[in-house]
C-alpha cells in the first residue's frame, strides 16, 4: 500500500490553474497526459484506480497503445515526484493483476490538506455553515478568503478534454460561485458593505445570471445606505435576464416593498443574513 511520509511536511499539489507539485522545488509535468494522471489520483486520493478507468479518464478513445503510454506516464510522473522532494514517488503503489494482463490499478497516499481544490472545497463547506451561526460569521470570512487565496485558475487547465475532466471543472465553476456568496453574504453580515459590492459586481460580471449575486447585489446597496444604487441593479438584473428571455428571480422581486419600506429587518431576513 502507498505510504504518507508525515516526515515530508512541506509538499503542496496544485491542480487549480497550473497543475504543479510544491516542494523543495516546485514541478510542473510536462505533457497534459502526465498531468491529467496526476490531477485524478489526487482527486481519488488514498484509493485504489482501476487501470481500465485510469485509461477512460484520460482519453476519450484510448489509443491501442493506452496501457503502455499510462505506464510511462506513470514512470515518468514518479520522476516528477522525486525531482519535488526526494522519495515523495514512494506515496504511489500499483497493485498487479493477480491474472496479469491490463487488470490491477494506482494509488496515491495523500493528505488532503496538502492539495488545493480539496482544501478550497474543505474551507467552502465549513465557511457554508459557519455563516448561518451569530458566533461564526467571523470564522466563515477567514475561511472564504482562505480558499480564495489557494484558488490560482480554473481546474482543467492544460488537461485531458474528458468526460470526466470537463464534468470535474463544470463542479469547480459551481464551487467558486458557491465561494463567492458564502464570502459575499458573510461581508455584508459583518458590515463590509463597500467590499461586498466590489466583489459581487466583479463577480456578477462573470456570472451574469447567478441569482444570488444579484440578490446580495441589491439587498446590498440598500443596507449600505444606497437605496438608489438599489433600485438600479434591480433594473439591471431584469434587463440583463429578459436578454435571454428570463424572468427577474423571484426572490429578488420579493425586495423590492421592503426596501421602498425601508425595512432593513425584512431585507436582511430576505438575503438569509443575520
């Protein structure tokens, strides 16, 4: 079985952006199948991969030369390994099959916190459930503006164009968006207004029709004492949707008597702030 060395303490994988290996030198392999090999035993850390699924991951119609190529891709991954700390190849084991042929499969010993999409997805999850608690709020925007800072560049980059790989970065889009209102709605619950708007206009730009954005947009403006600001995103949500030929989101439309009320207890209640 693949071994952790806890001895090797200074070993970060980055998968996010630039698919790389931090250690006492800092590795990037060099074909996108190398690292599309390392990307998915990262993200099936500490299990045991079929090589016929190793082999579907990484190519859409494996090539008759699939199991040889996966074989010195492997090889050659263990020598990236090493090159970033010496011994690190040792956290790899193939397991044989017992009948030979192109059965068996890889695994890969890893600490989770060592590998940056699932540190992000760890901290996004805590930050979840930590913004919906009085006494957690603070804790919530340490953790979003932790995983914000590991977030280097999309997943996928410079990878297998797979099923599973563009399935894998279709999660990862969802997940920064989760991460951006999870941020977002713990600002604006501690009273940074100015950037929680910076932020979610920059990140509406992006995803233009993300309703909660522009939900935590609107209520945003108002309970920063810009009611005016308000009303305009509000507009501008409805325009930008009827583009393509959507409804405003419902719940938005439900702000609009509380703010002409200026009832801040009902926005808030609104945006699930506290």
């Amino acid at each position: 079985m693949a071994r952790l060395d806890h001895s090797i303490s200074t070993v970060r994988f980055g998968v996010l952006g630039q698919v790389r290996i931090c250690g006492t030198e800092d590795v990037l392999p060099a074909t996108y199948l190398r690292r599309g090999l390392l990307a998915l035993l990262l993200l099936h850390g500490n299990q045991l991969v079929p090589q016929e699924r190793i082999i579907r991951l990484l190519w859409s119609q494996p090539p008759l030369s699939a199991r040889a190529n996966l074989r010195s891709q492997l090889s050659q991954l263990r020598h990236d390994l090493d090159e970033a700390v010496p011994g690190l190849s040792n956290r790899i084991t193939v397991q044989r099959s017992a009948r030979g042929g192109g059965g068996g499969g890889i695994r890969m010993a890893i600490d989770e916190r060592e590998v940056d999409l699932l540190e992000v997805e760890r901290l996004v999850t805590a930050a979840q459930l930590n913004v919906k608690q009085r006494d957690s709020v603070t804790e919530s925007l340490f953790q979003c503006h932790r995983a914000a800072n590991l977030w280097r560049g999309d997943f996928g980059v410079d990878l297998p164009d797979t099923d599973w790989f563009r399935a894998k970065s279709a999660a990862m889009a969802e997940l920064r968006c989760v991460m951006a209102e999870t941020l977002h709605t713990a600002e604006l619950t501690t009273g940074h207004y100015h950037h929680a708007l910076v932020g979610l206009n920059t990140a509406i730009a992006e995803y233009p029709y993300r309703d909660r954005l522009w939900l935590l947009l609107v209520g945003g403006y108002f309970l920063a004492g810009q009611p005016t600001k308000a009303l305009d995103s509000m507009r501008s949500c409805r325009s930008k949707y009827r583009e393509v030929g959507l409804d405003a989101p419902s719940v938005l439309v439900q702000l609009h008597r509380p703010m002409l009320d200026d009832d801040r207890a009902a926005v808030k209640a609104i945006l699930q702030i506290l």
